[in-house]
C-alpha cells in the first residue's frame, strides 16, 4: 500500500518537473519571430539538457553517497568533492598549459580530469572513512577542512597562473546555469550511464548497506568491495555534474533530504528517483525564477547555497532531538 | 565449527589470546565472562566481521574466510549490539531482510510465511507496520532478532542479545533460544551477562578471563562455586533449581 502511495508521489514530482520544463522553454519566448524562437531555443535547450543531467548526477550520488556512511547529513559536495574537482582540473590545465590540446578539446580534458578525479578522490574518501570509523561528526569536520583546502589551492594556482591561460581556464572552469559547459553534454551522458550500467549490481545492494557494516555482512554483502565501488561511482558523477555547471555545495543535501522525507521509505530504487526529480524541480524551477522574475541579477546558486545552509542547520538541529 | 589458536591484538596488546575450542553441533553454547575478557570479540572472529591476527576458523571443514558471502549468510547469522539504522524501515520490512541471502530482494510466498512466523516467534504482530526507529529499545531488539530466525540459518551468533530487553522480554528470549536448539535442530552460541540465564538455558559454557579460556565443558562441570569465584573475583553462592546451578552473587 505503502509502495502505491509513493508511486502517486513520484508521479506528482514527475508532472512538475514537466511543468517546469515547459515553463522554461516557453516563458518570454517570442513565438511569432521565427528568427528569435529558433535563437531563444539555440540558447534553452543546452541549458535545459544540462540541469536534467547536473540533477540527476548530484541527486543519485548524494543519496547514494548517503547510504554508503549511513548518514543523512553528509553529502558529497558538503566534503569538498566538487571542490576537489575545480582543484584538479585547474591543475591539469597549469600544468598542461593553454596552449595543449587539453585546452582546446574539451572532451579530452573532461576525460583526463574524470581519471585522475576517480582515483584521487576515492583514495582520499575511503580513508577518510577509515580513519575517523564512519563517525559523522569527524568526517563532517575533516570535509569541511578539506573544502576549504582544496578551494585555497586553487585559488593559489590560479593567482601564479599566466594571465592569458587563467583567462582560458576561466570561461569552463566557473561553469554555472548562466555559462554551461555544453561541449562535453555528449561525454557526460555517456559516462553517467556506463557508470549506473557497470554497478548496478551494487545499486541493488544498497537497501542492504543501509542496515550498517555488520547486518550486510551477516546477510552475504561483501561490504568492503561494494563500498569502494559505489563510492567510485559517486566521485564520477559529482565530477561530471561539477565540469557541467560548477560547484554546487547544497544542492545534493537539500533534494536527498527532500527526497527522504517526502517519501519515507528505505528502497533506493524510489529515494534515488525523488531526489532525481526534487533536483530537477529546483534547477529548471529556480532557473526560470532567475532568468524571468530576477532578470540574471542572483544567479540560481546563491539561492541554493542560502536555502541549502538554512536547511541544512534545520536538519542538524531536528536530527539531535530525535 | 572449530576454532583454533585464534588470536586478536589491539595496538599490540592482545585481547583474545590463543583461543582454541570446538562448538557443539545442535547445542546451546554461551560465552561469560567479565567485562573486557573477549568475549564479543572471539564472537566477532567467529562470524567474519572482526579480522583475525592469527589462527584459524573452521567452518564445516573450510576455513570461514573462504566460504562465499552470500552462501555462507544462509548457514551462518549474527546478531551484534549496535544496530542503528537511520533509514525509515518497518519491523516487518526489516524481518524481510532476513531473506534477502536466499531470494535477494524479492520475496516469494514461502520467504512471506517465514517472516510471517519469525514475527509471532518474537510477538511483533502488533507492530510491524511501525517504523523501527520509533520503537523502544527493547523492541527494536526484538525486532532485529526476528530477521535473524527468518534468516533461517543452522548456526545463529547472538552477542549479548538480552541487553535492553526486561525480565520478561528477556526470558521469553532464552525459552526461543532453547526451542530453536531443541525444535530446529540449531546450533546456537551467545555471549551473555547474565550467569543464571546462562546456566539455566545452555548446553554448554564457555567462561573467558583475560582473552583466555579459563573453563568449558558441560553447565554442570563449569559453574561451580569455586570456578565463579575465579573468574568473577567475588564470593558466589551455587543452588540446585530444576536441575541446574543457579548462582547467587553480592
């Protein structure tokens, strides 16, 4: 009974984020300008492909990610992932130079960052789980620590940086909803789903993570591996969300935590899809707030990391009561 | 299942020590001893979740590492003391996963009808709609046995499984884990803290001091006036109840 309702409920998700399609591609679209609507939908629709991808990228990792340290608080982003991410693909490009291929093809350079972002990355998690033993609260803080180091090198490297290649860099680095990194929209999709295809076996496994360490075991997960790879698949899919439209500190907190509570159940088959789809709502519905209602004065992530951050407090302090 | 010379270190210090014994098949084994002695942790070696320094684990002739995962949850289950979940999960949908070793996540009749009968083994009808983070402690406990008897294994691991749970909840407990010895056939070993549950429900009684074995052997051989006395290191006092040493302690 319980599995109908939510079913009534994603469908309702479902239907707004239509609505919130159709809103962006239609809003303020002068349709009786053949020349102005063939342009207005030249500009829309990368941009439209690019928050559904950045959605669903940031919306099953951040549930994913989650049930990995059993924890409904964390998030990738909130511990520096996609800080890492603009970390390393500035130093590709410091030290490949503007003038490498790297600079020129961006799906190459897409491709480089994604390797070394999955091996770094999941070095670095896993044994930052293993140090603090999965307490939330140590891995909370070393994250934050983390953020603020990774996003403090880079800054540092692109203030030695030549003025010309910093001006490369710029324009892809500080990708956001309004300077979306269409080149790569191809790429992403293809490494989104070659990533969900190769372990989807471990996507099964999930319902059984969450019992914690000793209850998967005890029914036949073998844990450690599992881990390691769905914790591979997170850092892939923040890296590509990130290369598409930039950090995006509490995006994954605010639609996981919607996602959870909006549906109270344990089956990632159904938390993985509202989180998907509560994230395109916010996206694709803040955006068309920004473009229409704000004309670009706020750009969609600072309502984001505003909203995120009350949320976020509000979560910290329902959480210790309970 | 047999152990063999197992031993465990914590920065150096060891704290199950060459620990060799054989579990009897179809018996009620329980683990006692005082705090820190190694009780939960030569359970824990038991079961795979707690690696080993050194020695050996023989499962029905393989050593337990060797056993694949999942064939191996459907011989074997472990209860241990920390079990939080954060998730929204009902009592029944949390007994469901006792099934998930035999028919991953989707649940046949038959998987229905055991989870069925482990919920009224452990009287949770009246509950199993309600979310488990809503519920007491003792409940909860209940509750996480259930999937344990609906996992349906031969040799069931039980880590201090009286813990949170009151007299009465607690009781009924050893009464389901003598019927599971007597009425399936299931080998069952416990760690508990309470001697008078222990001599009262077990076959036999393994007592640890200092990561060692100080006694095993038969209720009757091991508590003994003298024995407790040793391992305990405070004056016990032995009565004959129904036939079995019950001990009195102040």
């Amino acid at each position: 009974m319980k599995t109908h309702k939510n079913h009534l409920r994603l469908l309702i998700l479902l239907l707004l984020v239509l609505l919130a399609c159709a809103g962006y591609m239609t809003v303020g679209v002068h349709f009786e300008n053949q020349k102005l609507f063939a342009y207005a939908m030249r500009i829309r629709t990368p941009k439209l492909i690019a928050m559904l991808i950045t959605a669903f990228a940031i919306g099953s990792a951040s549930i994913v990610f989650q049930s990995i340290i059993n924890n409904t608080i964390v998030t990738p982003c909130l511990l520096g992932m996609d800080q890492l991410y603009s970390l390393i693909h500035t130093a590709v490009f410091f030290v490949a130079g503007s003038g490498s291929f790297l600079a020129v093809n961006a799906n190459a350079a897409f491709a480089v960052d994604l390797a070394i972002m999955g091996a770094v990355a999941t070095v670095i998690y896993s044994y930052l789980f293993q140090k603090t033993n999965h307490n939330v609260l140590y891995v909370l803080l070393i994250g934050t620590v983390l953020t603020s180091f990774f996003s403090s090198i880079q800054t540092t490297l692109t203030r030695v940086m030549d003025p010309n290649e910093y001006d490369t860099l710029l324009t892809d680095l500080v990708a956001s909803f309004s300077n979306v990194n269409s080149a790569i929209l191809a790429l992403s999709v293809a490494v989104l789903a070659l990533v969900a295809f190769a372990f989807r076996k471990e996507l099964a496994l999930l319902d059984v993570l969450t019992l914690g360490k000793d209850q998967a075991i005890n029914l036949g997960v073998d844990y450690d591996r599992c881990i390691r790879r769905l914790l591979l698949g997170v850092t892939l899919y923040i890296a590509t969300a990130t290369a598409m439209v930039g950090p995006l500190a509490f995006l994954g907190l605010i639609i996981a935590n919607l996602s959870r509570q909006f549906l109270r159940t344990y089956r990632h088959s159904q938390l993985i899809t509202g989180s998907v789809l509560f994230g395109m709502v916010v996206l694709i519905g803040g955006q068309l707030l920004v473009e229409r209602v704000f004309v670009y004065s706020v750009p969609v992530s600072v309502f984001i990391t505003v909203g995120g951050g009350v949320y976020f407090l509000y979560l910290l302090l329902t959480q210790r009561k309970a | 299942m047999f152990v063999k010379e197992i031993t465990k270190r914590y920065d150096g210090k060891a704290v199950v020590d060459g620990v060799s014994f054989e579990i009897p098949k179809g018996k009620v084994l329980s683990l006692i001893g005082p705090n820190g002695a190694g009780k939960s942790t030569v359970m824990g070696m038991l079961s795979r979740l707690i690696a080993r320094d050194s020695g050996l684990v023989d499962f029905e002739g393989t050593e337990i590492t060797r056993w694949k995962s999942r064939e191996l949850s459907k011989r074997l289950a472990i209860l241990t003391q920390a079990n939080n979940v954060q998730m929204k999960l009902t009592v029944r949908e949390l007994v469901a996963f006792g099934r998930f070793p035999y028919s991953g996540g989707r649940l046949t009749q038959e998987d229905n009808e055991i989870i069925d009968r482990a919920i009224a083994y452990m009287e949770l009808g009246d509950f199993e709609e309600q979310f488990i983070d809503e519920l007491s402690g003792g409940q909860r406990q209940r509750a996480y046995i259930a999937m344990v008897i609906a996992q349906d294994t031969e040799y069931i691991l039980l880590d201090e499984p009286t813990n949170n749970l009151d007299i009465y909840h607690a009781t009924n407990l050893m009464r389901i884990v003598r019927r599971l010895c007597d009425e399936l056939g299931k080998t069952v070993i416990l760690v508990l803290h309470e001697i008078n549950y222990a001599a009262f429900y077990s076959d036999y009684i393994c007592a640890f001091v200092d990561g060692k074995i100080a006694k095993f052997g038969t209720v009757q051989e091991v508590i003994t006036k003298e024995n407790l006395s040793d391992i305990y290191k405070v004056d016990f006092e032995i009565m004959q109840i129904e036939g079995k040493p019950l001990s009195i302690y102040y």
